[in-house]
C-alpha cells in the first residue's frame, strides 16, 4: 500500500471581477505647488479589476469636508460609488465626517498597515510611476514651453500624463 502524496492545492485568486469593487487610493505629497491654485499633492486611485487610473490635484492642507467634495463631485459622478476605498490611515480618511458619509452610501473604509504592500500596493506602484512620469514630462521639475510659448507644469500636465499612462 502506498501513501497519496500530499501536495498543495492551488489557490483561487478570490478578488471580487466587479469594476469598482476595491478602489486603493493614495496621495503623492513631495510634489512642488505649482499652477494656479498651488497645489502641491496628487490623489491616486486606482481600481484594482480594471487598472483605471485617476490622478487628482490636491492640496496637502485640504480638510476631510474638501476630499469628500472633490471625490464625490469628480470620481463619483464619473464612476459610481465604490464598494471598498482602501487607503493609508491618512488625517483625512479617518475623521468622522469622513466615516459617517460612506456608513450612509454604503462603502466600506479598508486601512492598510504601515509597510505592508499586499494591501495597497497597486497605489503604492502607481505614484512610483506617477512621480516617474512627472518628472520624465516636466523636464526634472522645470516648467517647460510649448510650440505657442505657453509654460505648463505638472498640474495642467495630469490629463495628459493620465493619458499616456492609460494608452
């Protein structure tokens, strides 16, 4: 008699193939203020089914009120409420106000732990790419002239960065 060899079964990858399912977001804060409004941080979100990218201007002083206005009148109104926001424990996501509106739209706040990048990983991934992009479009931080002498910077460079990532 012979004994049946033990082996390991594979394991089903058990991520939910909704769009919008589990968002990661992120901010990029070792950004220069730049444009108009000087902003001087970037939002990252990233759905994890289906790879969309959305790269949002901040401010690193906007409030959790501000986030929440910018999120819901930009990303939701574009995309729909998402089921799970993944994020880092950020002053801004985990303030009251912030907890009670997604308790009442029905998202679920997910916080990852410091230095753990199963978690949120794709959003960590995405700002090294980001930040590269920047600085591969904006000439090392310099602003740069275009055929018609107009000067950009990162900020009004985000669509089209965004673009290039997504094509």
């Amino acid at each position: 008699m012979s004994k049946s060899r033990k082996r390991n079964r594979r394991k089903v990858w058990n991520d939910d193939p909704n769009p919008r399912a589990k968002i990661p977001m992120d901010w990029v804060n070792a950004l220069p203020p730049e444009g108009d409004r000087c902003f001087n941080a970037c939002l990252v979100l990233v759905d994890r089914y289906s790879k969309m990218t959305m790269f949002l201007p901040f401010h690193k002083e906007d409030t959790a009120t501000d986030t929440d206005m910018i999120i819901g009148n930009i990303v939701i109104s574009h995309t729909g409420l998402f089921q799970n926001i993944i994020s880092d424990r950020d002053l801004k996501l985990t303030s009251s106000l912030w907890k009670n509106l997604h308790n009442l739209s029905g998202t679920k706040l997910s916080f990852s732990t410091a230095y753990h990048p199963q978690t949120d990983g794709l959003a960590e991934r995405m700002i090294k790419t980001l930040e590269d992009m920047i600085r591969r479009f904006c000439a090392c931080g310099l602003e740069f002239k275009d055929s018609d002498g107009f000067t950009h910077d990162w900020c009004t460079l985000i669509p089209a960065i965004e673009l290039a990532y997504k094509t």
